[in-house]
C-alpha cells in the first residue's frame, strides 16, 4: 500500500497502442492496491510538431502564448490515457498542471515551481481513483500557463511526489536504468543498482540523460527517492536516493547487498562515466592577470546568454603578467559569445581569442574521491595508456572531468570504463540474477 | 470606436496561412480603434482528428476525457493566432475559457453557461490590446473543463458580447451571409440584409447551417446584434438584430432602407426558405384516442434520447377511436426509437409502427405569416404546381414547414423561393450596389 508516482516520457504515449500498454501497467498498480498518481509527457513529437506550426506563423513568438500552445500536447496525453484506463475499470481523472495545483513564477518557459497544492489529487487518490497530471506545465499567480523548460515532466513528477510525501517517483523510460556508461558507447556497461542523489547530480551534469539534471536537484533537497526504470520490463531499475543505508528496494533479498557496496568502508565508489559531446571550448589567450579582470570576462559571457560549464585559468607567466582563460560552453552559444568577447575586446584587453567545437568532455563520477589520489592518477593512466591526450582538467568532490578530442571520446570512456573495474562480468551478472533481475 | 467580438470557425484558422490571413483583419479592425475580442474554433478538422484518437481507445470515453482533450484544439489555434496578431505589431492575448471567465454548469459535452465573468477580457482590453477567447470551452464550478457541444463557439462569441455589453458579434464565415435559400440547392438566392432573431431562430431550426441555434437564442435573450459576414470579403453580410427599427448598418446611406422593408406594413415579409434532410419520419398507427396516450408515447420516445422536431397528429376516426402520430427526428436516433416504442407497444396498444429515412422538410420563415392566410395558400400551390406531394404540415407564427420525400427537396426548395419573389433580380442586384457591397 505504496503512494507512488509515475511517470512516462513521450515516447511511453506516443500512439493509442502504447498508451493502452502503459494503461495497462497502471492499473495493475492500482489493483495492486497502490495509490497512484501518473505524470505524463506529450505523445511522440507532438511537442516539435506544435513548435513547427508556431514556427510558421513567427520566428520569435511571445513566450505567454508559446505556453499555452505547447501545453495542449500533455493535455492530449493525458486525457487519453485516463480514457484508457477507465477502459481496464479502473477509474482516473486527468489534471492540467492548473488542476492539480503546480503554482510556478510567471517566467514563460522555464518556470519555477513555487509551491505545490495538490488538493485535486489527493481528493481523487481518497476515492481509490488514479490522479494523472499533465507534466512540464504548472500555472502562475495570475493564472497563466506556464512551462517547466526542459526536463520538466521528470521535475513534474519530482515535485509532486514531494508534495504527495510519495513513498517513491518513479521514472519510466526505454532504458533499464542508469548505467556505468552509455551503453551505446561502452557495451559492457552495466547497470547501477543504486545511487545518491549528488553522483547522480554529477552523471547528470556529465551528459547522462536518463534523469533530468533540474529533476535530480528538486529530489535531493526534497528527498524524494526516485526509481528509474524501464517500461517495457518489471525490472527493477536504478534507485536514486539519499544515502546507502535506507534505501527501498522491494526485490532485493533481505540481507543481500549488491557487489559495489561490499568494498571497504572508506574505499573510493565508482559510480560511472558520463560523456558529454555538446560542448564547445572557447580561450581567451593573454588576458591581463589583474584583479577583477575574470569577473568582467565573464559578465560580458553571462551577457551573451550562454551556460558556462567548465573554466580553467592557467597560472600567469610571470614575464608577461597575463593568463590565458579557457571555458566550455554549449556549441549553440558559441558564434554569440564569442561576437560579444570581440565587442569587448579594447575594455578587456587581451591578446586574442580561440573557439574549438571538436572537444569532448568525459567525468568519472563517485563517492571519495577527494581522499583517494590514486582515483585521479589512475583515470590520467588510463587515458594515456589508450593514446588520448588531455586539454581540460576539472574536479569536484565527487567527479573528474576531462576534455579530450571528441573524435577521441568514446574511445576515453571505455577505457576509463575498464580501468575503474566498470564492465561486466560473470561474477557479476549472477548477483544480477541473484537480486531477482 | 466600438466594442467588437469576432468570431472565426475552424475553417478561418485551418493552417498557418490562414491564421495569418485572419490576423490582419483584426489588426486593422485594432488599428482603425476599435476594442476587438476574438473567439476561435479549433483549426480546420483538428476536433475529428482528436475524436478519432479517442475512438482509437475506447468506443465510450468518459465524458469529462473528452471535454479536456477537445479543448486541446482551441488552446492550438488561439495561441497561434495571438502569435500571428503579435508579429503585426498589435498585442495581443490568448485565454481558454476559464480564464476568460465562460463559467458553466458540469454537464460535459453540453455544458450551459451560467455566468460570464471576463475580468482578463477586460483587463486586456484596457490595455489596448486583443482578447483572443478559445471557442466552445468553459470551466465548472469544480474547475473541471467543460465543451458547450454543437454550435458551441458562436455561443461563446454571443454569450462574451452579452457580457462584454459589445456593440455587436461578428460571426466570420465562408460565405456572406444568410440567404433566403441554400445557394447551393436555389442558385438565384438572394443574401438577407437584416432579418430579426425569431426568423433567424426559425430558419436556423429550419436547417440553415450558417449560425447556431442556441447563439441565436442567446443572442435574442440578452439582445446581442449578431453580423454573419464572410471572413474573405468586407462586404456587410447579415444583420440579426431584434427589431427592423433599430439596426446599425455602417454601411448604409442615412434614409435609405433595403427593398424588403419598402412594403406596406402589414404585408408579411418573408426571410427565405431553409431545407434539411438530416431527419427522418416514425409513424404509430392506431394510438388509442384515449387522454394520456401521447404523453405517454412521447415520455417512450423521449426516454430513448431522440430530439423530436414536428409532430403531427391526425383527428381520429370516430368509427375507430383510434388515430396515427407521426413525428420526425434525427437519422442517427431512429433505430433506438424504434426498438423503445417497440418494446412499449403492449403498454401504449397501437396498432403498427412506420418509419421513413427518405424524407425531407422544407420551412418558409417570415413575419405576418399568421395574420395572411394566402401564404400558405401560396405555399402549397407552388408545391402542387411542381408536382410536389405534401407529407406533413406545421406551422408557428413565422413559419410554415412542410416534409416532403428526399430527392424532391431541392425541387421544392426553388419553386418556393421563386414563388415568393425571393430570386435575385436585376432591380434587386441595384439596390446590392447601392448599399455599397
């Protein structure tokens, strides 16, 4: 008797058919005697299609009504899929993100939620109903619609499950779970049983995009633990929560623990290798290494819009009295922040500018790092043994970054893969089988 | 500087072009002064395309679904539209029917307005800028999503117009206006200039598509002027407005009056012929002449959910003491209508039933009907002359209905548009320019 929350992305709703799965699904979990709340995505590419016709009308539409236009896809989907569960009788409601009392600020487009009063849902839940919302959407004090931006359905569902006190949210996508690596990349990634919310904030951050970074976020300062699985399966999937010790996970045998947590205490945990090839690199090469000077520089990016990720300054050459800046930033920022770095060139006054759009960014993300320098000497090892240079270095305490070529990408992280113990084995796959999986 | 509501339907808005067509006449009517709201429909076949995927999950989709995933279409076109409006440089709004304030009973499917409370309209308006209001939708006092079902956006348009207190509804459609008879079926039809609400509603009960029924009666009740006009001309279209004495027609030269009104007084005016062969005809043989019979046949007929239009009962044979009930309603509900009588035939003891899909009804609509009895004179000769055979009479102050068999309809139709002087002439195509369309 969990309260539980779901969610489906849009590729779970995309046709009649895969809706009348999906239903299926839930209302077995209904059956099973769970409350269950379900949030949806818009069906398949109703999304782009809906951008597509605001494209043909203008190039730049008002963001209150690109909202309103984007929201009828979940509001499509979400009907839908309350029809088909009716049909299994089991009865559900659907509710607009309004409905169901997401209250966001009124920034058009990537609204944040500001409080969450889910009072529809719980009166549907009471009656033994399923409650289905409309995810990415909410409403904001004067009653206009908004949208969540990207990842929304996934903070949707994060949020609400908050709200609800949900004993879990679970993700639903074509994946199994969150893996070591991308599994397209290095084949012999394995899947991650369980996870804290900080390394997979990290994953997330790194490229992984099973989980929505904003989701991952809005669930650690909540503690919402969050279940990432497939929908095409009953497998467990990978559990993200806050610490090793109470996790839920109904599958596993009591007593039992997966082979990662069986290492010593203070032993560094790999979690996995994220890898991110959307990035560019832009250098500002001989900036006068004066207080204040990086501030401006980066006034004058922030000003230019672009999502900065990684920054080195390199140590100023004492003859010369200038650094040289390098910072990744994503490739569709680059042409603007760089536009705006020239107009600012005399104010600064560095010598000049470099943009690289061919650079990879691999992380190896995990708990104890920082204690362990032999994590550091040993990813740097493996790189070199593989023949990949490195030209960016970033660390936090959880996660090693590096840049690398991006021809050279995939190549960096199944090598680091392998050198972190990360594939599969034989061993391994009968604790797999062991857990029930 | 007026206060207008335009109404444009799903063929006004059925692509980008389209939208970008309708946008600049409401720019211009912006810029020339006037404060402008505008209703929408979905765009072109969107609505059958929604009921489909319904259709796709289930045969019975419960009625609040579908409400929320109809009024998906409305939310597309309306946002597209204040988009397009915006690109012209005139502001402007979008607002679903919650927001706008088109508050309704929770009857889905066939919601009833039960208030109008356009705060929002007004607001924008203030501003000087355009309310657009999605069509056919409003919100319960539960703030479940209502649909006001067929002919639901003309009533939106009137029902903000009465509460908006506007100068006037403008109804856009594909044709310029309401005519004394389906262009289509009498090619010499003339369009009305002005004709009041009664004639309206009863050629509209009649089978004239142009406008809704129950704007018509809405509009009669809070005394709306409602302008049926083409969205592809500036020509003045129809003016349905209560009296002939106080019509505003910008248009018109001071003095001048159009042809019809130029008759004596008390000379019936006749408005035009309207057709429909959407009905079919039951007849229950020998119904006890007994009180009490036809309530309880009709409480049987109604149980069955039909929507019954004429009924005809003839005097009974004394020899009998018994008599036959005829009455026509919608093709689609014959069948069920026919297995409820069936099914009550012990009950009710008459004696056979009839029915008949090959049938079809011709109305002539005008004031003064009742008071000259030569029309219908008029009326029968005329079907006579065309060897036209009369199967059932009704009649009411403004109207004259007779049922005929289908496939000579559209024969009576132009036999009693020409009998009335209704055809285009030569003289009458003068006083059209005149009047300067």
């Amino acid at each position: 008797m969990a309260l539980v929350v779901q969610k489906y992305g849009g590729s779970s709703v995309a046709d009649a058919q895969s809706i009348k799965r999906i239903a299926k699904r839930i209302a077995e979990a209904r059956r099973a005697g769970d409350d269950v709340v379900v949030v949806v995505s818009a069906m398949g590419d109703t999304t782009d299609e809906l951008l597509d016709l605001a494209g043909e009308i203008t190039p730049l539409p008002p963001k209150r009504e690109l909202d309103i236009l984007l929201t009828a896809g979940e509001r499509i989907s979400m009907s839908l899929l309350a029809m088909a569960i009716t049909k299994l009788g089991v009865k559900a409601k659907s509710f607009t993100g309004q409905q169901a009392g997401l209250l966001t600020d009124a920034v058009h487009g990537r609204a944040q939620i500001v409080d969450v009063v889910p009072h529809r849902v719980h009166e549907t839940l009471s009656k033994g109903q399923v409650a289905i919302v409309a995810g990415f959407q909410g409403v904001s004090r004067s009653n206009d619609v908004t949208t969540l931006g990207r990842g929304g359905s996934d903070t949707t569902a994060v949020a609400l499950a908050a709200g609800l006190g949900a004993d879990v949210c679970e993700i639903y996508t074509d994946v199994d779970g969150i893996f070591t690596a991308d599994p397209r990349v290095a084949s012999s990634a394995r899947k991650i049983d369980r996870i804290t919310y900080e390394e997979m904030l990290e994953l997330a951050a790194g490229g992984a995009k099973v989980l929505a970074l904003r989701a991952v976020e809005y669930a650690r300062r909540y503690e919402v633990p969050v279940h990432v699985r497939s929908s095409f399966t009953t497998k467990t999937g990978t559990l993200v929560s806050g610490t090793y010790g109470d996790l839920i996970d109904p599958n596993a045998p009591a007593g039992s623990s997966a082979g990662q947590e069986e290492a010593k205490m203070e032993d560094p945990i790999i979690s996995g290798v994220a890898h991110d090839d959307s990035e560019a690199k832009i250098t500002v090469v001989g900036v006068p290494d004066k207080p204040g000077m990086a501030a401006r520089l980066f006034e004058v990016v922030a000003g230019a819009g672009a999502n900065i990720d990684m920054i080195v300054q390199n140590v100023s050459a004492a003859s010369t009295g200038r650094t040289d800046i390098s910072f990744t930033l994503p490739h569709a920022s680059t042409s603007t922040t760089m536009a705006a770095l020239n107009a600012a060139r005399g104010e600064i006054g560095y010598d000049s500018l470099e943009s690289d759009d061919q650079i990879g960014k691999l992380s190896l993300v995990g708990a104890g790092m920082k204690s362990n320098p032999g994590v550091s000497a040993r990813l740097f090892g493996a790189l070199r043994d593989a023949g990949i240079n490195i030209e960016m270095i970033s660390t936090s305490e959880i996660r090693i970054s590096v840049v690398t070529r991006a021809d050279s990408l995939h190549d960096a992280v199944r090598a680091v893969h392998h050198a972190f113990d990360l594939d599969s084995t034989d061993g391994e796959a009968v604790v797999y089988a062991g857990t029930g999986r």
